[in-house]
C-alpha cells in the first residue's frame, strides 16, 4: 500500500515546483506526451471511458494478480491526467487500488484547475480504474 503513497508524493513534489499553473500545464502535457502509445487494437468502443468529453480509451490486463493499465486521449491535459493516475495506480493488485486514496489529485490543485468537463472525465477515468479492479477482484478472487 505503501508505493501508491510514494508515487502519490512524487507527484505532488513534481507539481509543487511550478507556482504558476501553465507551467503545471506544460507538465502535464509532457507527462502526456510520454504516455506509451496504445496499440490501435485497444482503441475500440469498449475501451473508451463514458463521461469524457474527449476520447479517452482504458485498456486494463490482469497479470500474476496485479492489473496493468495502458491508455491513450485525443486531448493532451487529459492525455496527462491519464497518465498520472496510471503511474499511480497500474501494477496494483485490485485491493490496492480499491482502498487507494487519491489524494494527489486535490493537492497539486488539479480538480480546481480543470474545466467542469475535465473534471467530470477525471472522475470518470477513475471510476473507471476501480470498476476493472472490482471486476478482475470478483472474477479472480
């Protein structure tokens, strides 16, 4: 449980090093950009996350107990957001990421950054990474 904590402070210290919140920007879209391109395989309908305002797709493998998540977006914020919450969250067991706390996210002021939308989709995504978790826990457990 411990590492998600870690990650979860790196990024926060990442973050706190920029005052200003287009630098913020400009690392997220960085962060984004770094993302490891989705195999067009996974970019289908299934994988898409409701409640995005843009294309996000969230492909999840269940691997030696621990899911792995890969995912790309058409926008580059939301592009970053997605790749925070993967490097957070994948090469988790399922109990590690249902009894996460996601506190990353109000501390480096992302959910008061973001548009209404964004903020949605955000939720969204998350949602999303818990449902898989709660489904590979049922199916494997």
């Amino acid at each position: 449980m411990n590492r998600i904590n870690d990650i979860q402070d790196e990024i926060i210290e990442e973050f706190s090093t920029f005052e200003d919140w287009m630098d913020r920007y400009a690392l997220l879209i960085e962060l984004g950009n770094s993302l490891e391109k989705l195999d067009e395989k996974y970019k289908v309908e299934n994988n898409l996350i409701e409640g995005c305002q843009s294309r996000v797709w969230l492909h999840a493998e269940y691997n030696d107990g621990k899911i792995i998540f890969r995912a790309e977006s058409d926008a580059v914020i939301v592009k970053g957001i997605i790749a925070l919450l993967i490097r957070v969250l994948s090469d988790r067991t399922p109990d590690e990421i249902l009894n996460s706390d996601l506190y990353f996210v109000d501390k480096i002021g992302l959910k008061e950054h973001l548009s209404p939308t964004r903020s949605n989709g955000l939720v969204s995504m998350i949602k999303q990474i818990r449902f898989y978790a709660m489904a590979f826990k049922a199916k494997n457990g």
